[in-house]
C-alpha cells in the first residue's frame, strides 16, 4: 500500500510486539501498553514533527502506511496510533510560531508524549463542532480554567497530554470554539464511564471529567473550525481508513491461506468453495487502497493550505463512509470463505477479532450523519470525478 520509508526497521519491532500481544489486549479490554512502549521508544510518536524542532519530519502518507501494518495485528494499537497522530498534525499545523508550542513539540519527540482527544462532551449529540463547557477566566488575564465532561476519551488515563475543544468565551456561541493543549500531569481527570466494548477494546474509550488550569499560550492561535476542516477530519478520515484497511487484509491473507490449504487437499486440484468471494474481496479492498491512495497524494498536494471547497470536503467525506463499510464487507466475505474456522475465537483463520474491531468504523462519527452533511455540500458543489 502506501510506502512507510525511513520508518520501516522500527516499524517492524512495532508490528512484532503488536503481534504478540493483540490476543491479549482483545480478551483482557486492556491499553496495548507493550505496542505503545514500542511506539515510543522507535520514535514513532514524534514522527510528525518537522526536522526543524527536532522531529523526522515524516509525512500524513507514512503515518497511514504504519496505522495500515500496524491495524493488520492489532487494531486497537493502530487506533491509539491514529488518534494520537491526528492531534499531533493539529499541533504541526496549527500551532503556529508560540515558543510554549515549540516546546511541547519538542517534548513530543524527545520524552515520547501521547496525546489523546477531548471533542465528545454530556449533552452535544456527538457533534464536535458544538461545545458547552467555555474557556473561564483564571486569577490573571494570563490564565485560564477548564471542566468539561467527556463521554469518551480515548485511552484517557494513559495519555501525556489533551487535547480539549472548548468555546472560547463564556458568552461565545456554541460553535466558536478554540482547541487548548491539557498536560495530563496536574490535571483533575476522573473516570466517570467504563469501557467494556464488542471491539477496539483496547483503546480504552472511557468517560471523563476533566478539571484543569493553565497559561493561554496552550490554547492554539487558530480556530477549531478551521483545524476540522483542514486538519483534523482529513487525517482522522485518512489515517482511519487506512488501520481499517489492515484490518480487511489480514482477514484476506487469512481466508487466502485457508484456501490454499483446502486447495493442495483437493482432488485433482479443484477450486475448493469460496475462491471466487475471495476474488470479490480483494477487488474491493483495492479500491479502497486506491482511494486512500488518491487522497493522500491530493492532501500532500494541497500542503500547507488545503482546498477549502466543497467538493475536496465531500471527497473526504465519502472516504470514510465508502472505506468503513467495504472493508467490513471485506472481512464479512473472508468469513464465509474460511466458514467456521473463521468464526472460532482462535487459530490461524479466526475471524472474530477483526469483524468486531471492523464493525466499529461505521460508528466512529456515525457514517448517517456523516452522510447526512456531506448531502448538503453536495447540493452546493458538484462531486470530483474523472479518470486520467
């Protein structure tokens, strides 16, 4: 698929330990410790950052080549890995000059800090683009407190640092909203909800209530609205489809080798039952890889100023929607190949782990309201299509 370049020696150690223990982070619901350990010690957390603060400078399209290798062993260790890469592009490209920044990029990359998400919030709907809790005024103009009640933040209690979408003042509407960098350590967070799900169970998506202060040089000089929309949804959208990507072609290697076993036991070396779903299978999951391909060359392109029209939005949009549900039809059609070896919870062929991982990404900003909006910017701007 995509090319992970200077990263593919310490990926490997990655995908090894991922590997090793993706059974047990499953059965146990518990964050994939020895993975992110991994992670952090080959220098893949800081991998965004640019060369000028220390980092390697890797691109969007490698970290989707590693969310891609790593989501074919352990999918809730390639959503910790995605997460934390979407908000540090935020940072990357967002964060401007501030030294406060600077510095905590820097942090990023020298101490292997994790960062998670703090969008969801009690009473929004699910809809990240609206807050209730509002930046409040601190003991000086300098600084600021914090409390929001999460519904979710992903690996929570493991993270080194948050990033915390609030209004921007007390009297602002819900939708002026600004994006602040919380330091886990001296914050009040206190686990409200556990997480006890069908899949992704690693990623440990627990509720919180967040208690915080800090200096307004944390909160990013930009808008939220403008990093959704140049940042945060496309690389949510691209390094996502790309860990469910692993996902479905695992779950083709594996009905590939059941086949493969069942066709040297076959007399006269006839097609044993579902090689031709296998076929079905693979054709769809490369038109997804395409897609992601084509979008990771069209957002590299856009660089540092993404097309803010409406159809780049749409484009992005059905991304996830499309990817979401054919790679769950993938692995739905692995299944049937590999019957009920498939459907054990071990061995070389099962299937449980990745149907229950895969069946997540519908949810994940639910694809009918996903659809919903992007139908509305279709209606104001015709979609991109074309070949050549």
């Amino acid at each position: 698929m995509m090319d992970s370049g200077v990263l593919d020696t310490p990926l490997s150690r990655v995908v090894a330990v991922a590997r090793a223990h993706a059974a047990s982070v499953d059965s146990n619901g518990r964050f994939p410790a020895e993975s992110i350990a991994a992670m952090r010690e080959a220098g893949l957390l800081g991998a965004l950052v640019p060369v000028a603060l220390g980092g390697p400078g890797q691109s969007v399209a490698q970290m989707a080549a590693a969310c891609y290798a790593v989501g074919k062993v352990c999918a809730s260790s390639a959503m910790v890995l995605a997460m934390h890469h979407i908000q540090l592009a935020c940072l990357v490209n967002h964060a401007g000059t501030g030294a406060w920044h600077r510095m905590f990029l820097g942090r990023v990359v020298q101490e292997g800090l994790l960062l998670a998400s703090v969008t969801s919030e009690a009473g929004i709907g699910g809809n990240m683009r609206t807050s209730l809790c509002a930046l409040q005024a601190g003991p000086t103009a300098d600084r600021f407190l914090l409390e929001k009640r999460a519904t979710a933040i992903s690996y929570g209690a493991y993270a080194d640092a948050l990033l915390v979408t609030l209004r921007a003042r007390p009297d602002s509407d819900a939708s002026d909203q600004v994006l602040v960098v919380v330091p886990t350590l001296g914050a009040d967070l206190q686990c409200t909800g556990g997480w006890d799900a069908m899949g992704m169970r690693g990623t440990c998506s627990e509720a919180f209530h967040l208690r915080s202060a800090g200096g307004m040089e944390q909160v990013l000089p930009v808008p939220f609205a403008r990093i959704a929309a140049d940042t945060m949804v496309p690389v949510s959208h691209l390094l996502w489809a790309s860990l469910w990507a692993g996902i479905a072609a695992d779950a083709i290697a594996r009905a590939w080798s059941f086949l493969r076993q069942a066709l040297r036991k076959a007399p006269g070396g006839a097609l044993p039952p579902g090689a031709s779903r296998l076929v079905g299978a693979v054709e769809r999951l490369q038109m997804v890889e395409a897609r992601i391909n084509a979008a990771l060359a069209h957002y590299a392109a856009a660089g540092a100023e993404p097309a803010a029209s409406f159809a780049a939005a749409t484009a992005i949009n059905m991304l996830k929607t499309g990817a979401s549900e054919i790679c769950l039809e993938v692995v739905q059609e692995a299944l049937m190949v590999c019957g009920f070896a498939g459907y054990s919870n071990a061995g070389p062929f099962s299937l449980s782990r990745h149907l229950r991982d895969i069946t997540s990404a519908r949810l994940m900003i639910n694809n009918d309201r996903i659809r919903d909006n992007t139908a509305r910017l279709l209606m104001l701007q015709p979609p991109i299509l074309g070949v050549g």
